[in-house]
C-alpha cells in the first residue's frame, strides 16, 4: 500500500535531479567531496570535458546502468552513458569513480554480493574501453542491501539491479 | 480435586494468562503458529507443574514452554491445557488410568520450590504410560529470570530419553533486523532464545550487517558489516562485546562460517578479482586459497569432519552446490534438481544438505537427503516465494530459515519433516538470516 506512494514521493524529490535513483541512495560513511579540482586546463572548445560538465551534460549526468535478471553483460542503451564516462575519466585524470555494484532480492545475499562486483566489473572494463584507467575505478557490492525500491515485484526488482557510478573525486 | 489443587491449578492458570497477555502486547514477542497438524505425532501430556514455593508465582509457565517445545519438534503433540484433567505434581499423585484414557504415551509432571538466593530448584519426572514406569526424575536450580531456559533445559531431556538423541530447545538464534525507511535504516544482530524470547542487540550498525556464525563454543559470531564502507569481516564476543575485525580485504569479505575445532575460518574473498573461498587461521590471520575458478564461488560450510568444504558457485552457469577438500582441488557438484541452489548448510551428520532452491521467481528451502548414499533426494521443506538462509539446529531436528511475508522478513522454524512450521515474529521491520546456535554446554 504505502510503495507506490513512497516511489511517487521519491520521483517527486528527484524531479530536475538527473541521479535519481543515485540520490535515493544513503552514502553515510562517505559524504561526497565538493568538487576542488583544479581546473588547471583553462581550453574550452578543447572538446574536453570539466569538472562542471558532470552536472550539465544529458549523459554524465546519468549515473546508474541497469542490468538483467541474474546478468551482468551491459546492455546496448547504457553503451552511451559509459562512453562518456569513459571519455571523462580520459579528458579529467585525476577524477576518482567508485562503481557500487548491487542486485535484486532474489537468492542468497552472499552469492548477491558476488552479483553485484560482478556488474561493477563490467562496468569497469566497459569505462576502461572508453578511456578510463583502472587506477581511476573502485567497484564495491553491496549486493542486495541497499535497494532503492520496496516491493517484490518486476518493477521494483529491475530499479535495483544496477550500478551506481559516484564521483569521489571530479 | 482438593482444595489445595484447586488453588494451585487457579494460580498456574493465571501466570499462563500472564504469559499469553504478555505476548500479545509487547511486538517483540513471538508468535507461535504451528500450520499443519501432526496426526502420527507422539501424544505427550504436560502437566502444569505444582508451585511448592514460598515467594511470588514465578512469571513463567514452565508446562506450557515444555509443551511448546516438544510441539514444534514434529515428533511429539502435547496434550491441549484444557484436556489435562489431573494435577499430580509427583510419582505418588500419579494415576496412570486417566492418562491412558486420554491416549497419552507419556506424561511429565514437576514441582517448582524454593533455592537459596532467590532461585528456584525445578523437579520433574516423564513417565511411560503404557508401562506405568517412571523412565526419569531430575531436578534443576534456575535463576527467576532464567526459568524458560530451565523449561527449555528439561524439553531437552524429555526429547533425548524418549527420542534417543539430544534435544536442541536450549539453544539460541542469531539473526539481523533492518528497521526504517529506505533512506534511513537502522542494522541490528540480535540473539534470542530457539523460540525467539529474550532478544538481546549484539552489535547495531547504520550500515548493512550480514551472514551472522556461530563459533563451535558458542561464545562468538563472525558477520560481515558494510560500517567501514566495503565488506568487512568481524568476530565480536556476545558475552562482553568486544570485537575485531577477521578480514578486510580488497573486494568481498564474506561468508564467514567456523571449522568444527573452532580454529579456522572458511570465508569468501575477491581479492584476487572475482569471489574466492579462502580459509583463515584464526590465531595468525593467515588465509590460504581453496577455490580457484573465474566464476562466483562463496556460501563456504565445513562438512563435519572438518576435511572439505561445500560451497555455491555459478562455474555451470547457475549456482549450485559443490564440495571441495579443503586442501584445495578438484569441486565435486553436489546438487542436479532446481535451476538455482545456493546458500548450502549442513546437518550435524554431514547426510542432510539445506538450501535455498530457486524455480523461476519462487525461492524455497529444501533439503538433498544423502542418508542412504550420492545422489540423495531432494524434498523443499518451505512453502512461500522467497525463502532463503536456512541453518539446522545442532541436532538436525528442526531449520530455521527466512521467509517474505508482505514488505517484510519474518522467521519460520520448521520440523525437519516439514509437518510443523512455526513462525516467530522477533520485532518490527525486517527479520532475516537467522543462524542456529550450537549446543549450548550445561
């Protein structure tokens, strides 16, 4: 009863915030640094990106790929979200990623843990393939402990099996 | 009836009333609901045992623990209070026609006196019906405030003298609660009684908990906690609460299960790139590499020999169980029925195999039987949609496991035939991944 209306008030919260489900997330331990990188790299039409771009461009500021039931291959439509990302992590090297790998509720929560590094490793080579150093990428699993949707159904279950891209460093 | 049981049998009653009114307004008490009938059960009869005490009527029920034990077990169906019709209190009292009328195979009467300090000294005698034979008389010193485990202690002995193994009601739970919202929870490790009375926090952490193991002795739980931003592995002491932390590697830390000595730790790591089953020598931290494959490999647990290890992987492509020497080499796949077995536990006698099965969106527990050799048969114990962490008691007479019920995690203890599941309701919020403690030493 209360689900659809806790999802209607998490959408309400998160309108014109492109992170969403990023923002739905509680990162207690780590609050997340203002960006100070020096922007040393005063070029703007360089065609490389800035630290402000991340909350100005359509794809970087896309931070969740989503992910199939019990898979961990990238599908096509996060293909681009990673290409930029990628690009990104290339132009600005001394950004700093951690990719929180996390899994539906269904199965055991430890084989979910292993689940969900395996879908922050994909998403780490797919960044890799795009320019990103491995240097740059920390995957942890949450597995199946911090979901951001309630309910056991389809619906719920597809929202939180995902990756969530954080920028620990921009 | 004389008057003096008359009065006695009024106050029993009441402190029986006490008990239920008690359960039923405070939320963190259990829940007793057993759901199928148990037509070849032993029929047992419990009398309410005699108040021989000077002081205040203790506040438990010692009859009524007994008979619930005895209830949930599957093998034993206690006679319903209201069909007791006699109160003997002692072998003198005892008439062994009206039991037999009753169809009762075995009657167990008791009398609660005065010890020193406070304490009470509880004695209890189980008769054989049909023989008219008194098969054992004991008496035990409890504390007031431990009388259920002074129950729970005299379950045990009526269900080892006419069972033939030991009784595991005197025993506990570990398990993890999650209470609050999506964006604000709160992580709890409990421990409780095997009914789930006396909840007691262990360890309350803002961050994820998981995967609570016992130690053999019963002093110790391993559980992996997310309070220092990844997976980490602690071993905290639940007399005094002091811990430390086993494992903090880079990746997963988790999976934590104890050797059968105590020493070592079976665990999984992914330090190496993907999930690993490692062991740890406890004293030194030192962690050798079992399992060596590309795929997912965790959920470690000790056969009970202490020589191999059984553990899920998805080396097939789905998870399954597998069995391996713990000096490392080649995986035996023990599991061929149900697309998805994991979470693997093991009965006492390395026959009995529990595991959360999955069938397309439906997660059962169900348990490889190998009494009579490999293969073994599979049978699923568990009726819901997403039941998973199931453990055995120390005797292998019952499994505890996690169930969804609506937006929340519940226990269910279920008779290791499946006849009677019981459901203890332990708190608000979410209760999952409960671990069975071992025995508890007297």
């Amino acid at each position: 009863m209360n689900t659809p209306i806790r999802l209607i008030l998490a959408a309400a919260l998160c309108v014109g915030v492109a992170a969403c489900a990023k923002k739905a997330t509680v990162v207690e331990t780590q609050p997340e640094p203002m960006p100070v990188a020096p922007d040393t790299t005063a070029a703007v039409d360089d065609g490389k990106y800035d630290a402000e771009d991340l909350e100005t461009v359509a794809c970087l500021r896309q931070r969740v790929v989503y992910f199939d039931f019990d898979r961990s291959d990238i599908r096509s439509e996060a293909q681009e979200i990673l290409a930029c990302h990628g690009k990104y992590l290339r132009d600005r090297s001394s950004a700093q990623v951690t990719l929180e790998g996390h899994a539906d509720e269904r199965g055991t929560r430890e084989y979910n843990l292993g689940l969900g590094e395996r879908r922050g490793n994909a998403v780490s080579s797919a960044l890799q393939a795009n320019g990103g150093s491995a240097g740059q990428l920390n995957v942890v699993s949450y597995g199946e402990e911090r979901p951001v949707a309630e309910g056991s159904n389809e619906e719920a279950w597809a929202q939180n099996r995902r990756v969530e891209i954080v920028y620990t460093a921009k | 009836m004389t008057p003096r049981i008359v009065l006695l049998a009024l106050l029993l009653l009441g402190s029986h009333g006490a008990v239920l009114a008690q359960g039923g307004l405070s939320s963190d008490e259990p829940r007793l609901e057993i759901r199928n009938g148990v037509a070849a059960a032993i029929p047992i009869a419990v009398v309410p045992f005699a108040l021989e005490s000077s002081g205040l009527p203790p506040d438990t029920d010692i009859a009524a623990v007994i008979a619930a034990d005895l209830n949930r077990v599957g093998q034993f169906r206690s006679l319903a209070r209201q069909d007791v019709v006699e109160y003997p209190a002692r072998e003198a009292e005892v008439k062994f026609p009206t039991w037999r009328v009753l169809k009762q195979d075995f009657l167990v009467v008791g009398r609660v006196q005065d010890a020193e300090a406070g304490a009470y000294r509880i004695e209890f005698e189980l008769f054989d019906v049909a023989k008219q034979q008194r098969l054992q008389g004991l008496a035990l010193t409890a504390r007031a405030g431990d009388l259920r485990g002074a129950a729970h202690q005299i379950a045990d002995l009526v269900y080892e003298k006419i069972i033939g193994i030991r009784g595991a009601f005197w025993t506990r739970i570990a398990y993890i609660t999650s209470i609050g919202s999506l964006k604000d929870r709160q992580f709890a490790l409990m421990v409780a009684d095997s009914d789930g009375y006396n909840p007691q926090t262990v360890v309350r952490s803002r961050e994820p908990l998981l995967s609570p193991a016992w130690s053999p002795d019963g002093k110790k739980l391993a559980y992996v906690s997310f309070e220092r931003g990844n997976s980490s592995i602690y071993l905290q002491d639940i007399t005094t609460g002091q811990r430390e932390v086993l494992a903090s590697y880079k990746g997963i830390n988790g999976a934590p299960a104890f050797s059968p000595d105590g020493n070592r730790l079976a665990l999984t790591l992914s330090m190496s790139g993907n999930p690993e089953i490692y062991v740890m020598d406890i004293a030194s931290r030192r962690v050798t590499q079992v399992t060596r494959h590309f795929a997912i490999d965790t959920e470690a647990n000790w056969m009970p020999d202490g020589r191999s290890l059984v553990f899920t992987s998805d080396r097939a492509g789905k998870p399954q169980l597998y069995q391996i020497p713990v000096a490392g080499g080649d995986a035996t796949r023990l599991t061929f029925s149900g697309e998805y077995n994991a979470g693997g536990v093991i009965s006492w006698d390395g026959k009995q195999f529990a595991m959360v099965q999955g069938n397309g969106n439906v997660y059962r527990i169900a348990v490889l039987d190998r009494s009579l050799g490999s293969p073994g048969e599979t049978r699923v114990l568990s009726p819901g949609n997403l039941d998973e962490a199931p453990s055995y008691a120390p005797n292998a007479s019952m499994l505890i496991y996690a169930a969804r019920e609506g937006s929340r995690g519940v226990l269910y203890a279920v008779s290791a035939d499946a006849r009677v599941r019981q459901r203890l309701v332990l708190a608000d919020g979410d209760v999952r991944e409960p671990a069975w403690s071992p025995f508890r030493q007297r």
